[in-house]
C-alpha cells in the first residue's frame, strides 16, 4: 500500500500531462465557449422579450423561472459538447498509451487496471469541470445584468451534465479499450450515442416498455435534471452505467490475460451491471429543488395526496403522439408517481397517431379507479385529474398555496459575445501555447 500511493500519484500526474498534451482537449475547451455563448445570449434574448424588452408584451416573465428560462438552455451546450466532443477527448486519453505502446511498460508494473482506469477517469472528470468555468462565466454574466440566482436549482442543473459525462466517458473509455483502432472506437461511441436517440423516438411514438427505458437514457436523465429533478433511480442507474464501464475498460486494458478470460469476465460484469440496474428501479425517492415547484404539485395538494393509501387506478385512452396524452404525463401523471406509490396507469389507444380514433366513442375518456369506486372524465388539467382523485378517495379539495411569481428581467446580453466569441478563445488559445511551451 506504501508503494502504491507514490505509484498513483505518479500515474495521476502522467495522465495529467497526456491531457494536456492532446489537441483534442484543447480544441473541446476552444468550441466550449461559442458553444455556451450561442445558447446564453439566445436564452438572455428570449427572457427580456418575455419580461416586456422593447415593447413586448409585459407580464410574461412574471411567471418565467430563470431555471428553464436561463439555465437550461445554456447548460444545453454541455450536453452537446459531452454527446459530440467529449469522447475524441476521452478516447485519445485512454487509446493513447496503447498506440504509443505506453501500455505495455505499464503493465510489468503490479498497479491493478482499474486503478490506471480510475486515474484516467480522475483527470476526465477534473478536465470537464474546468470546461465547466464556460457555463459558470454565463452565470456570472446573469448576475451582472441583475438576474436571480437560485443555488440550488443551479446545482442540479450542474449534477445532471456531470451524471452525463461520467456516463460518456465510461463509454468512451469502454470503446478505446475493446477497439484497436482511436476512429474504431469514436464511430462505436456515436452508435451507442445516436442508439439512445433513436429508443427517445421509439418511446415517443409507441410508450409503453419503451418509455420506461426511455426513461433511463442520458437525454432524460438531463431533461429532468434541467427542470430540478432529482431522482434516486436514475442517478443510482447512472452511478451504475459509468461505473460498469469503466470497469470493462479495465478488463479489456489487460492486454497480458486471454482473450476469453477477458469475455468471460465481461459477461459477468454485465449479468452484475444488469441486476444492480433492476435494482436500482425499485427506488422511488426524488427531490423538486426548482424554485418554482415545477414538477410538483402545491403543498397543500401534496399533503392531501399523501393520505391516500388506497390502490389508484387509471386509464387512458389516448394514442401516445396526441398532444393531450403527451401534456397529461409531463403535467400531472409523472407527479402523481412520485406520491403516490399505489398508482397503477395504463395507456389504451389503437394506433400510434390517434387520427382515425377520434370517431371511436371511448376515445379521449380517462378512467379512474380508487378502490372500487370509479369515474370517468376526459379533463387532461392537474386541477381536474386531482379533483376526480379527490373525490373518489373522499377528500376535500385542498386550496392551492403556492404562487410562483417569476423573476422578470428585460436586459440585454451586454459583452457577452465579445467574452464567448473573443476573449474566451484567445484565452485557451494562450493558456494552451503556455503549456506546450513550459513543455519544452
């Protein structure tokens, strides 16, 4: 153990040095800041048009939240630059050392591979967090032109992309380590990347078992983290993913054992990475830190929800690409999940468009059963779906208490381009000639 901590540090500060040897690591860092000043003044654009900017109309930003206003949409840049630009970075990291034929001479050295994998991993994450200073600066920005700041739901936001690159990176590692060749393994980063896309479409048109998976996908996991949710499950499935990765990479970097050893145990890893995943559904704590309450209900409904322990049942008959099935999940059916344990809720449609279903005399209804007692509505608002529950469950309506007032503010980004477009290039571009020449 004595030896191995020099060892290490040694290894952290070898790789340190490959990263900031790798062009790719600069030119990702380089595009950082046009990538987050694209989103930032488009987003600073939009807010002060809402808060009544030149004439608008006025009032709309009363109930505009900087979370999905602001931070959203400027932290979008990251989810890019993690899905596009972060595994050029990673895979030459970890690729490196193999076309080099570093590899090699570390191997005769007694360091487990998933140490030399969790180095390289420690300064992936420690390189993100310093691209991280680009969306930071766009905060720093809203501050100055006066906007609110809510920590946090700026946090969450911050977690969410940092979930998302640790998953790309294991992925990205996973690749460089099965593949021979540094393109191999971008092209098979890009399928696994653009496979996820494709089950988000598959989801959106037929729900069902796809939309459960959909709903563990590194665009959702995002998603709910730019709106101030926090769920248990999916950042347990992607503590999960990133670790599981990470560790076949370390399988695979094992260049001195058998190849059908290193099968065996990837099998392995996968059957465990497979029953750690379904464990990981079966949690359902989650936690709104959005000012503004968004995925919630009001507290006094919450409260009245919370005495309900009788089994709810419902029923929709609605196609899954009709606009009102689409507005009843994200508005009222995902938040009722998260209260209501019992809640069992079932999708009954035809066809996946709805178009000739319309006729059909049962179409659009929404059947509710709470132990027994049923009803029937077709209202798609919180404020029906509740009171149908609420009345089935014989409870008196609760009065809303909650009144998000917004944060208008009609500013424009002032030096923001000049900052994204200007200084934050020339920055890196110096900083980057300074390290090649310390180098030397």
């Amino acid at each position: 153990m004595h030896l191995l901590r020099p060892a290490f540090l040694w290894l952290l500060s070898k790789e340190w040095h490959e990263l900031l040897a790798a062009r790719a690591w600069w030119l990702f860092l380089l595009l950082m800041g046009p990538l987050v000043g694209v989103s930032f003044i488009s987003a600073v654009n939009t807010y002060a048009e809402a808060s009544g900017l030149n004439g608008t109309s006025a009032g709309v930003g009363e109930a505009f939240s900087p979370l999905v206003g602001i931070w959203a949409p400027t932290f979008s840049a990251c989810e890019l630059a993690a899905a596009f630009l972060l595994p050029f970075v990673v895979i030459r990291l970890v690729a490196g050392d193999r076309q080099s034929g570093a590899l090699k001479i570390e191997l005769q050295h007694s360091m487990p591979s998933f140490t030399r994998v969790a180095a390289k991993c420690l300064v992936l994450f420690t390189g993100w967090l310093i691209s991280l200073l680009a969306p930071m600066s766009a905060v720093l920005l809203w501050k100055i032109y006066g906007g609110s700041i809510y920590l946090p739901e700026l946090a969450t936001v911050a977690t969410g992309h940092l979930f998302n690159a640790g998953i790309t990176i294991s992925l990205a590692s996973a690749a460089a380590a099965l593949s021979e060749h540094p393109a191999t393994a971008a092209i098979l980063t890009l399928t696994i990347t653009i496979g996820s896309w494709i089950i988000d479409f598959i989801a959106a048109v037929h729900g069902g078992f796809w939309a459960t998976i959909a709903g563990y996908t590194p665009t959702a996991l995002v998603a709910q983290f730019q709106h101030g949710l926090i769920r248990l499950d999916v950042a347990l499935i992607a503590l999960v993913l990133t670790l599981a990765g990470l560790a076949l990479a370390a399988i695979w970097l094992r260049l001195g054992i058998a190849p059908p050893r290193r099968v065996y145990e990837s099998m392995a890893l996968a059957a465990t990475a497979g029953l750690a995943l379904s464990l990981c559904t079966l949690t359902n704590a989650s936690w709104d830190l959005s000012e503004n309450r968004m995925n919630s209900f009001s507290r006094t409904e919450e409260q009245a929800l919370h005495q309900i322990h009788l089994p709810v049942g419902i029923e929709v008959h609605l196609a899954p690409e009709d606009p009102r099935r689409t507005d009843l999940e994200r508005r009222t059916l995902s938040k009722l999940r998260r209260l209501l344990p019992t809640l069992k809720v079932q999708y009954v449609a035809a066809t996946s468009i709805g178009l000739f279903e319309q006729a059909s005399e049962h179409y659009g209804e929404i059947r509710y059963d709470v132990d027994g007692r049923s009803a029937v509505s077709r209202v798609t608002t919180p404020e029906g779906v509740l009171e149908v529950i609420f009345s089935l469950a014989h409870i008196s309506p609760p009065d809303s208490d909650d009144e998000f007032r917004g944060h208008p503010l009609a500013a424009s980004p002032k030096g923001a381009g000049a900052f994204f477009y200007g200084i934050w290039p020339c920055l890196i571009a110096a900083t980057g000639l300074l390290a090649k020449w310390r180098k030397k």
